[in-house]
C-alpha cells in the first residue's frame, strides 16, 4: 500500500525571499512613479490655468471687460450680477464650475497679473503657500510680486 505523499508547497524561507525582492523592486520603482505623479500635477495645473485664461479672454470678448476680482471666475460658469454685463454674457464659458487645482486648492484670480497682464490665474502649488520650489513653485500667470 502506498502512503500519499505531502502535497509541495514553499517553505517560510522561500516566502521572505521572495518578499525581500519584491520590496527591493518597489523601492527602486517606487521613488521614479511617484516624481512622475508630481510632474503630472504640474502639468495638469498648467493646463488648466491655460484653459481658464481662454475662458477669461472669451468672456472679455463678449462681455466688454474683464471679471472684476469680487466676481472671479465663477463668473465663467454663472452670469454676472451686474445688469450690463448679463445682457451681453453668453456663458458658460466652462463646461462644469470652476475645477481645484490637483492639490484640491481654488484656482486664484486677481486684478491686475504681472508685466502688465490684465489679470492673473494661478495655483499656489503643492504647498497652497505663496512662493516656493519645484512642486512648492506657484503655477500660471502670477500676480504682481
């Protein structure tokens, strides 16, 4: 009679083996991935602000004038409380409200922009603080310093 044999299986050496490698892997991959996450951040912001600066440059076009800073640019999505310029409004001139930033942040607008730019829109970067470096940096047309 023949007695069945233990079913293979892997012993607790080969399974932290196996583990050590995998974390090895990922903290080598792992720091590359998430640069390029905040490289994508930036990138998105830029975007962004570029599209908001065209909905503001439409908006001037039809309105006759720039969005006040009290209206901000809310005023691209919901007609402006001034009479005057509702008449002349043919918004919205984004398709969804005013979007965050990729770090959840308000985009900022302010009258007037830097080098003689109208307005200014930008992000305050990573940090949601003025100034900074790199991911911190703040993205967009600025406003005068």
């Amino acid at each position: 009679m023949r007695v069945p044999s233990k079913p293979a299986g892997f012993t607790l050496l080969e399974m932290l083996v196996v583990l050590v490698i995998i974390g090895l892997i990922a903290s080598l991959v792992g720091p590359r991935l998430f640069s390029r996450v905040d490289s994508s951040k930036i990138q998105v912001a830029e975007t962004q602000v570029r599209l908001l600066r065209g909905a503001v440059e439409t908006f001037r076009l039809e309105v006759g004038r720039i969005p006040t800073a009290e209206e901000g640019l809310a005023v691209l999505y919901s007609a402006p409380a001034d009479e005057r310029a509702r008449a002349r409004w043919r918004g919205p001139y984004l398709d969804e409200a005013v979007p965050a930033d990729p770090w959840g942040n308000p985009y900022r607008y302010s009258v007037p922009g830097r080098d003689g730019l109208p307005f200014a829109i930008y992000s305050l970067g990573a940090d949601g603080q003025v100034g900074g470096e790199g991911n911190d940096a703040d993205i967009g047309f600025l406003p005068p310093q």
